[in-house]
C-alpha cells in the first residue's frame, strides 16, 4: 500500500469519532500501521477495546451469573463490564488458574 503523506490530522479525527483502524482504512487508504503509529502519538490507541485480566474469581462469578435462567451472555457482559467473547469464553467453566485475556477487535 502506497504511504498518502499528510493524513495524520485526518486519522486523529476520524478516531476521535469513534471510527475503527478498519475503517478509517478504507476510507483514507493508508496502512493500519500508519494508522497505529498517528494513534499512539495521541494516546488513542483504545477507543472501546482493552485488556483484561481475568482471574478464577471473575471467571467463577461470570460461570455462576450464566447459570441463572434468563442471565445471557449480554446481560453478562454489561454487568462484568467484559466483552461478549470474554463472556463466552467463561460461562461454561472449565477455568483452573488466572488467564489474561487480549480483547481486541478484529477491526483494528
């Protein structure tokens, strides 16, 4: 991919709206590296995405609150403050020892 000059300004915008690596991307033409590179400059590097420790503790409460009839992968999700991969990964057990989770979108 060919490197656009001048488009640093553009990518903190489009950022700042909320917009994705992905789309923002497509629509200016430009690498997700540079992407990345303008970001972090800016400290905007996690717009909605982080990383999470979960330890067998989180993981047992999210297993027990998914065990409740009528408690979804949703209603979990907004209540451990997780993401619904998180959540779908801890629901049915089988955890042993703390696990660091990388929650990152696929967009980025």
């Amino acid at each position: 991919m060919a490197k656009p000059t001048g488009i640093g300004n553009d990518i903190i915008s489009l950022r700042e709206a909320g917009r994705t690596y992905k789309q923002i991307q497509k629509e200016l033409g430009c690498s997700k590296s540079t992407i990345h590179y303008h970001c972090k400059k800016r400290n905007l590097t996690d717009i909605g995405f982080k990383r999470v420790q979960v330890n067998d503790t989180i993981a047992n409460e999210i297993y027990e609150f998914c065990k409740i009839k009528g408690n979804t992968a949703v209603k979990a999700s907004e209540k451990f403050d997780l993401s619904l991969s998180t959540i779908k990964k801890y629901k049915k057990g089988g955890f042993t020892n703390e696990t660091d989770i990388n929650e990152e979108s696929h967009d980025e």
